[in-house]
C-alpha cells in the first residue's frame, strides 16, 4: 500500500530498514494493528550482519528464517590475533560456540536478502507505507500524527522510531543525544580466498584498530577493515590490484589468495547514544538511539533486541489496560534497554581505544585479559555467553522456540 488514507494504527514504524522492519514484525506479532512507513531498501546493498542466536530466533518466530537462511554461513568460531606489534602481545584466542553447547554462535546474514525477507513478510501483516519521507511528526497528548510525502497524515498511539542516527523522529520527541566521533574510518568490502575459513570470523588486533573478516557462503569472507580516517581514505582510493596486495599482507597468507567480489565502501566511525530512549509517545530503535563502531557485531543486534523489548513493553502496558504510549511505557521501555545498550557501547569503545593507546601498562592489561580468557574456561564460557546475548532477560519474541 502506499497510502496511508488518513488511517489510524496502534504502531507506526518510521523507517523501513531491517530494524524498522523487524520493530513492525515484532509489534504485528504481538497483537497489534501497525504501520511501517518508508522507502524500499536497496537491493543492491552489499553488506553483511552477524546476527547472534537470540537475533536468529526472533527471525524464526516471525517466520523470515526459512526465507533468509539459504544464504547465511554459520559463525561457529571466533578467532582473536594481537598484530598490534606491543611489547606485551597477547596470545591468540579462539572461542569455539560448542564451548557454550551452540552449534553456532550465530549467522553473517547478507542485508538485501534479509530486507527482502522481511518486505514479503510485512506485505501481509502490516499496513506498508511506501514514501519517500515523513515529513512532520506531531506528538500530543493521546497520540501522534504523522505527515508524509505526498501530503497523507497517519494518527497512532506510539511511534517506532526507525529512521536512522539523525532521526527526525527523535527530534520529534524532544530527545538530544550525546554524539562523539574517532580519527578512524572503517573499509568494507566482500572478497573471494583460496584457503577455507571453516567458519571462523578472525579479527586482527592492530594499533590503528581491528581488520575483521566473516565467513561468507563458499569461499569468500566480508572484510572490515578499520584504521585511522587518513589511512582507510587511502585504502579505498587504491586501485583494486594494490588494494589486493595491502589486505593479502595484513592477513598474513590466513585465506590465501584474495581477490575482489565488491566494490569497497568507506565510512568515518563515530559513536551516539540517546537518553532516555523514548519520550512522547516515540521509542528510539537502532541507530535513532545508539550508534556503535563496527566492532564486536554489536549493531543489528541490538535493534533486533530494541524491537523485541519495544513489544514486550506495549504488549504489557495493553493487557495491564495502560497506555502504549504513555509515559508510563515509555520510562518503562527506557529502563530495559539503558544497561544493555550502554554495557556494549562501553566495552565496544574501551576495546577500540585500548588498540589505540600508546601507554604500555593498557597493553600489558589488555594482553593479560586475553591470557586469561585463553586459559581459564569458566571466565571463557561468561564471556562468551555475554557476548552475543542480552545481560538482562531476554525478551520474550527472541526466547528459543521448542
């Protein structure tokens, strides 16, 4: 549909990414009459996400999984390697998901496939509102209109806001976040490579910040690649033959010979996080209310987790007879998300810096860390158990289905 008809829903999404798109799945899931509102994604976007267990679950509850999984590879290890050149160098650390009793500690999902998926779900189940933008969004006190494009308002009670890091959205509702940024750029790109990777995503430790590449379908892996703004700018203005030959040194022969599947994006690394996370009868939900580096493969799963909480807390507001959107809801749905989102900023940026320190004793602590984790199981296995799931209770629509 790509009219709104002056309607009313319970749940607009604003956006139509895969967060926005699994923010209006999720509240479709639970009982409620939603909108999602947005352009289409690109189909021809080239980028990957590794999405953790409790990710893949919520996809299975939603019935997107039998749609995406065809073109996913299974993470079933995660390999870390100092080429920092300090001192102190750490020893190599490979975490294995059967530690934890998981066959994989999650899936590199490619996101024009997984758009798609949730597209054709969301065709059904939700009213779709294809538009350019919206254009003005007007809280009040029992519910929000939303103007778009071609001049159509859309009244709800709560707004999914979906719509990106510089959200108009969360402007709407009167929410400053606080915004930093790195003298870093991050190059991605896919590659093809001689040697298997036996499905083992390998992140390099270096000064200037970690090179990771995930095991893609076959032969090929997805690099990022982060450095300091001036190198990554140089990195990707290099001609693919001399690109070949930095990234062939840095992986140290690990895949073989590469060659070049996509072409290579760059993009500054910044950092941004919002409090609270909803007010107005509008809830942040991925990058409007948390941006992280490329790191860790913390991104898009903490949106999915965004989503799932966002309709577990209007779930309960409803069959409590509350508001869904009222700030009641909305101080609750800021509450569940605050230690999660700000745990894994804290440590996605304490380990950034930490690679970027000049000062020994942080490399010393950092190596240290790491010799731990090799050699002490129980402290391996809470590491890894935290690394791709909430610290907190799980919401309900991403628990493990029987």
């Amino acid at each position: 549909m790509t009219k709104s008809e002056g309607a009313t829903v319970d749940v607009a999404v604003v956006g139509a990414g895969p967060a926005g798109l699994i923010a209006g799945l999720a509240m479709a899931e639970v009982g409620f009459k939603t909108a999602i509102i947005g352009p289409p994604a690109d189909p021809r976007d080239g980028r990957t996400a590794a999405l953790f267990q409790a990710s893949v679950a919520l996809l299975k509850r939603l019935g997107a999984w039998l749609l995406v999984a065809p073109s996913t590879e299974p993470l079933d290890a995660i390999r870390l390697i100092d080429a920092t050149g300090a001192l102190f160098r750490a020893p190599e650390v490979t975490f294995h998901a059967r530690e934890i009793g998981e066959e994989a500690f999650g899936y590199n999902v490619p996101n024009a496939v997984l758009t798609a998926a949730l597209e054709q779900l969301a065709a059904s189940r939700v009213r779709r509102i294809v538009t350019p933008a919206v254009t003005a969004i007007a809280p009040g006190p029992e519910s929000v209109t939303l103007t778009i494009a071609e001049g159509e308002t859309l009244d709800c009670r709560l707004v999914a806001a979906a719509d990106g890091r510089q959200s108009p959205s969360r402007d709407a509702a009167g929410i400053t976040p606080k915004r930093w940024s790195y003298d870093q750029g991050a190059v991605v790109c896919t590659f093809e490579h001689t040697r298997p990777h036996n499905r083992i995503s390998t992140e390099f430790h270096r000064r200037c910040g970690p090179l990771t590449v995930v095991p893609a379908p076959g032969n090929a892996s997805n690099l990022v690649w982060v450095d300091t703004l001036s190198e990554a700018e140089r990195l990707a203005a290099l001609d693919d033959a001399a690109f070949i030959t930095e990234l062939g040194r840095h992986l140290q022969g690990l895949l073989g010979q590469v060659t070049l599947r996509s072409p290579r994006r760059m993009f500054p690394l910044s950092g941004q996080t919002a409090e609270p996370m909803a007010q107005n009868r509008i809830a942040l939900i991925g990058e409007a209310g948390h941006v992280i580096p490329p790191i860790g493969a913390q991104g898009l799963n903490l949106s999915f987790r965004d989503a799932a909480t966002l309709a577990d807390v209007a779930a309960a507001a409803r069959d409590a007879g509350e508001d869904i959107g009222g700030a009641k809801a909305m101080a609750h749905y800021s509450a569940a998300r605050r230690f999660d989102v700000t745990s894994r900023i804290w440590t996605v940026d304490l380990l950034n810096r930490s690679l970027l320190s000049d000062y020994a004793p942080v490399h010393l602590l950092r190596g240290l860390g790491l010799f731990a984790l090799s050699t002490l199981p129980p402290l391996r296995r809470r590491i890894m158990r935290e690394g791709i799931a909430p610290p907190q209770s799980t919401p309900k629509l991403m628990q493990p289905t029987a």
